[in-house]
C-alpha cells in the first residue's frame, strides 16, 4: 500500500537526512588502505547515536531474509552488490567499497548509499562508478509529479546501456518512510511512461546498482548478494520526495 507523506512528516524526513548525509560524509572519508569494514560499521553507529538519531539496518529484517540484519552499516565490496556485512576484512588499494545506510529520526526512515574508492583504482572501476552516480542523477530529475516510475527505470537504463555496463537484476529501489522499505518498488530499468504516476507526497530510495559484468546475482552465505560473473559493481542512493515543485533529494 502506498504510503503519501505530508508536508511536515517531509519536513521530518529531511532533518533525518540532512544527519545521514553528513555521517556517510564521515565514513567516507575514512575509507583507506588498512581500516576494517568492522571499524567502518562502529564508526557508523557511534555518529548516529551523536546525531540524535537511530541506526535502522540494525537488527532490521527484511521481506525473504532468514534472519535480522546485525549491523548498522553495508559494507559491501567489489563484486557484492548490497547486504555486505562489515568484517575484519581489511581495505587494500584498488578495492571499491559500497557504503548503504539507514538512519530512524523522529519516527522516520530515510536510506542513502555511496561507492568509495580505495585508494588508486583501475580505470574500468572509475568508470562504473561514474556512470553509477550519473544514472541516480538522471533517476532523481524524473522523481516530479505527472512523471512516471517507468519515466525514472528508463532513465537509469539508458545511461548504463550507453556506456556498456548492466542493470544489477533483481534489486530495485523502493518506498520509504515509516519503514525502511515500502511500495511502491523502483525499478532501474522500464519503459517512458509506463508504471504508476508520480505523485506529491511520495518519498523514494532511488538507487542505481550496476555491474560492469552481465548483472546477474547471487546470495552468498552471509545473505549479501554478489554478481554471479564476479565482476565489480557500483551502487549510489538518495532518499528523494516528489513535491509540487519538482523533485527534493532529501540525504544530501
């Protein structure tokens, strides 16, 4: 069921994300050669706690997971896409991280991702991640009222089939407010038009995850999902309104 927003839980939303922007700031910044995904996680939960908020992965269990999720952070490396536990994996030169976080304040969810470099990386990562980012910001400029969800998938899509990646199958964006998933779901690919209409007072997690390799996925032990082929993938979000004035990207 869809679940509108009003002004003010907006207003909400957006103090949220205003404090989850500025934690995944921090941690990427700590992102270097030689700091654990473990250290990033902890990191994550102490900022915040500081900011006056709640971590909502934390223990959070979603639709077809076989247990709750026991970090605050997704830490999610190279060739896993979304769900990466942190760990002592230690971060090496040439490795892409992929930091997904969710922040609860004042009752309300809002879910933000970024993809790091780890020190010098190779061409080809840097390209994905660039197309990446750009294919999020094509999806947030069709996020407006009288547009549609097939106008956002179709604008994801087309950026990553020109510049030769893959739409990751089978993980999409979705709804979010008082959950940190609700409908509708987001596809990153779809047809101009198609799809149910964008209205005021929808709020969406937008989030382009592609692969330089084929796209295709599978969950490994630690219920993370990783591209099938191992190749590198990339993921970027933004919590974003639909508003009568165009779209608001709320986690900035």
């Amino acid at each position: 069921m869809l679940i509108l927003k009003t002004p003010e839980e907006i207003e909400i939303m957006a103090e949220g994300g205003r404090r989850l922007g500025e934690v995944l700031r921090a941690l990427a910044k700590e992102v270097r050669p030689g700091v654990t995904t473990k250290h990033l996680d902890r990191l994550a939960y102490q900022l915040i706690h500081k900011a006056g908020a709640k971590p909502a992965f934390l223990n959070y269990r979603p639709a077809g997971a076989k247990k709750p999720y026991p970090y605050t952070l997704c830490a999610s490396l190279n060739n896993i896409v979304v769900h990466g536990q942190p760990s002592e994996y230690v971060l090496k030169e040439g490795d892409i991280i992929k930091l997904d976080l969710g922040l609860r304040y004042g009752g309300l969810c809002t879910d933000a991702a970024v993809t790091v470099a780890v020190g010098k990386i190779s061409r080809e990562a840097k390209k994905l991640m660039t197309v990446t980012k750009d294919a999020l910001a094509a999806a947030i400029k069709e996020a407006k009222p009288g547009r549609t969800l097939g106008d956002i998938g179709h604008a994801v899509e087309m950026i990553v089939k020109e510049n030769k990646f893959s739409i990751v199958e089978g993980l999409t964006g979705h709804g979010i407010g008082r959950a940190v998933h609700e409908d509708p779901t987001v596809f990153n690919f779809g047809r101009a038009g198609d799809g149910e209409e964008l209205v005021e007072g929808m709020v969406l997690a937008l989030e382009p995850m592609v692969a330089a390799g084929d796209g295709k996925i599978k969950q490994v032990r630690d219920e993370s999902w990783a591209t099938a082929d191992g190749s590198l993938a990339a993921h970027f979000e933004h919590t974003v309104a639909i508003t009568k004035s165009g779209p608001r990207v709320l986690t900035e």
